[in-house]
C-alpha cells in the first residue's frame, strides 16, 4: 500500500470535478471501494462562481469542489490528489500509474477528465478568461447583462451566441475577425435584433484599469466594449484513454473534440466509462454532475452481475 492510495479499489475515478465527484458518491453509496484522483485543474477555476445550478446558484466553484469531496468521503470513498498519467488493462481490471510514480488497481475506471478550452490568439484573451472574457450566456449571461458585448466569431455557431446574448443586452456586436462574417440570411436575422457585424480581424483587447474597454483590430480601429464572449474550440483531455484505444474524435457538432460513449458513459473499451465533459462539450456543472451519477450507478450494476457471476462459479466449483 502507498502512501494515501490502497492497492487496488472497484472503481478509480480520474478526475475530481463535479462530474466524477458524483460518481464517486453514488459508488460510495452502494459501499464499493472507490477512490477519486483529481490534478487539481478545474476548468472553471477562473470563474467567481457556479451558476444554474439549483440550490447552489453563485457557489464558488472551490466551495462546490469541498463539498462534493466531503460528501464522498462521509460514505467511506476516499479522494487523492494525484495526476494519473496512464491506465492499462491489466487481469480482468485496470493498472493506474500516477505522475509521481504512485500506482493502483481498479476492476473498473470513470474518466471525468474534462476539456481543455482552444481560444483563438488574440492578445489578452486567454488573460481575461472567466472574467470579462466569457462563452456560455447561460453560465455567465446574467453577470454582464446590460452591458458593451462583443461576440468574437470562431466558427459557425457565432451568430447563435451573439443571438443568445442578445436576449440579455440591448448593445452587442459581432467581430467577424477571421471568418467571412454572416450568411446573407443570418445577417439579416442580426440587423433585425440590433446587432451590428465588424469586420475585420481582430488584435487585441484594450485593458485599463484591470477591465475591458475595447476591443482593436489589425487596422487600428478600436470598439469600445465592456465584455467579449467567444466560443473556444473545446477538446477533450483524454491522454489517460489512449494506451485503452480510445481516442477523442471529432465532435458531431463541430464545437471540438470528445471522447465517444453510449448515454449511461459507458465507452467502446468493457469497465471503462465516462462523464462530464471529456464526453460532453457542452454540459454544464448541474449536466456534468448528473451524467457522472447515471455513470456511476450503470458502473455499480456492472460489477454486482459480475459478483453475481463470480459467485455463482464459486458455487459450481465447490459443489
């Protein structure tokens, strides 16, 4: 036994956000062995809070993280901070080695890794991110409502995102930056809700005073806005699947890449799931946190048919 890491457990949980804190208690409920190991890299952690989630609206995401944690651990399921770099069959189960040399076993793996957010190179985007640099209207819409939005188009769904901020602020503009700007029909759709396209591509965003304030463009133009919102290319951290076969592939929605799985998580390798959003782009905590329970009980019932087996041919060697 390591130090902080038994030999081998039911099920390892690879990943310690809302998505594999929920498993990890639904499997600590049904008294399975379950460890999660989590490398303390929330992609939320630049935001102040969680939002639409009922009962926990406006939580810090590290608050929401603490609890969760203390809830596995309150069933007997134990939590590690680790960074689990690889995950090979092994018997009838898995060998999961961690970066510091660490190792375990587990009859069964839930990868909640997650994504990691592609954002275009524009300067200062990447250090406003979560702040005044946001994606999703559901999770940060409410917080910049009424104010200067900028849409930064990066693909397709741009005039979706610009429509959908709309809902929330009489003032927003879509940078064509890179792209060809609008179809002639979305275009039309955007002049008559109010939003104006610029084109041209983007340079840099204008900060003062530690807020936006504009956004430049390679031309020297500057439009003066309070908030930027981009749809990041969103590509699933899969590297732990990889010596398993399985690989992210592109998604269906042209949003990034994911790791493929059925709806209960449970993915094309047998004792291997998974949940949040290395499988799904777009969910958000509340939709992370119930795919990961849904995993965690369709995982909990593989291994009680396969007990239910093992003991029925202990049963027929014994009689």
């Amino acid at each position: 036994m390591t130090e902080g890491l038994k030999d081998e457990y039911d099920a390892v949980v690879v990943g310690g956000g809302a998505a594999g804190l929920n498993g990890a208690l639904m499997l600590a409920r049904s008294r399975r062995s379950v460890v999660v190991i989590d490398a303390g890299a929330p992609r939320n952690a630049p935001a102040d809070g969680v939002h639409g989630l009922l009962g926990h609206d406006g939580l810090p995401p590290t608050e929401l993280l603490r609890r969760g944690r203390a809830e596995v651990r309150r069933y007997g399921g134990e939590v590690v901070d680790g960074d689990v770099t690889t995950a090979t069959k092994d018997g009838d189960g898995f060998a999961v080695t961690l970066a510091d040399g660490r190792t375990t076993w587990a009859r069964r793996l839930l990868v909640t890794t997650g994504l990691v957010d592609e954002l275009p190179d524009v300067a200062g985007l990447r250090e406003r991110w979560g702040r005044d640099v946001v994606h999703c209207p559901y999770c940060h819409g409410w917080e910049v409502r009424d104010r200067a939005i900028g849409i930064l188009a990066s693909g397709p769904a741009a005039v979706h995102q610009a429509m959908l901020f709309r809902q929330l602020s009489d003032d927003v503009v879509l940078f064509a930056h890179t792209t060809e700007g609008p179809p002639e029909d979305q275009a039309a759709l955007l002049a008559a809700r109010g939003v104006d396209v610029v084109t041209g591509e983007v340079a840099a965003l204008v900060i003062e005073d530690d807020h936006i304030v504009g956004v430049r463009l390679t031309d020297g133009r500057v439009v003066e806005r309070d908030v930027v919102a981009v749809g990041a290319r969103m590509r699933a951290r899969s590297g732990v699947l990889s010596d398993l076969g399985l690989r992210a592939v592109e998604h269906p929605s042209g949003m990034g890449e994911h790791v493929p799985s059925d709806a209960t998580g449970r993915t094309d390798v047998p004792g291997v799931w998974v949940a949040g959003n290395v499988t799904d782009l777009s969910a958000q905590v509340g939709a992370a946190a119930a795919a990961g329970a849904l995993a965690g009980a369709h995982l909990n019932a593989d291994l009680v048919a396969d007990d239910a087996q093992r003991a029925l041919e202990a049963t027929r060697l014994t009689a």
